[in-house]
C-alpha cells in the first residue's frame, strides 16, 4: 500500500461552460466554494479538497491538472495569466492532462 503522504496531487478539474458568469452563480449557489478568480474566458472555484476551472472549450480543453515536479519533462512549459507554468498531454484515451510545474 502506498503511503498518503507520497501520493499525487490533483491540482484542478476543468470542464467546459458557455458562459462563464452564469456558471459561476448556479456552482456559487449550489454549493459551498469561494471564486478564486473569474474573467469572461474562465473561473476557478476553491472548494475544500480541489480547485474547480470553468472554462470556454474554444480557450481551453476539458481536462484534470496535476500539480507535479519538472513538469518541463513533459514538453514546454506555457506561463498562464495567475503566473503557473504547465503543459498539456493526452493519455492513452485521448483525455486532455494539464501537468502543472510544481516550481
């Protein structure tokens, strides 16, 4: 069994929505997050055990973020707007998996 503590980090979640504002108020009324951040293309939302990404599909994927080490050794690094650094790769399945720089 592996320990906990050696485990993985899921950094966020994203699916998309075609409006971001009226996404954020229905996730907003249905349950408890705080908005982290928002603009017209997308939103993170902070709940207690993950962060959630609102996303507009023509900006970004659907896809799930792990915040990992060197995560340059999965390709070239893009810095997004909030100053992370990542890189996106698909699984066998054809899922978009965002590999977020822990640096």
């Amino acid at each position: 069994m592996t320990n906990k503590s050696s485990l993985d980090e899921i950094d966020h979640i994203a699916i998309t929505v075609k409006n971001i504002k009226e996404a954020v108020n229905w996730y907003c009324e249905h349950f408890k997050c705080n908005v982290n951040y928002q603009d017209e293309t997308w939103a993170y939302l902070d709940f207690s055990n993950i962060r959630l990404a609102l996303v507009i599909a023509s900006q970004h994927p659907s896809h799930i973020a792990f915040s990992v080490e060197n995560a340059s050794k999965y390709g070239v690094l893009t810095t997004h707007r909030d100053g992370t650094k990542s890189v996106y790769v698909t699984d066998p399945a054809g899922n978009a998996v965002e590999m977020v720089d822990k640096g």
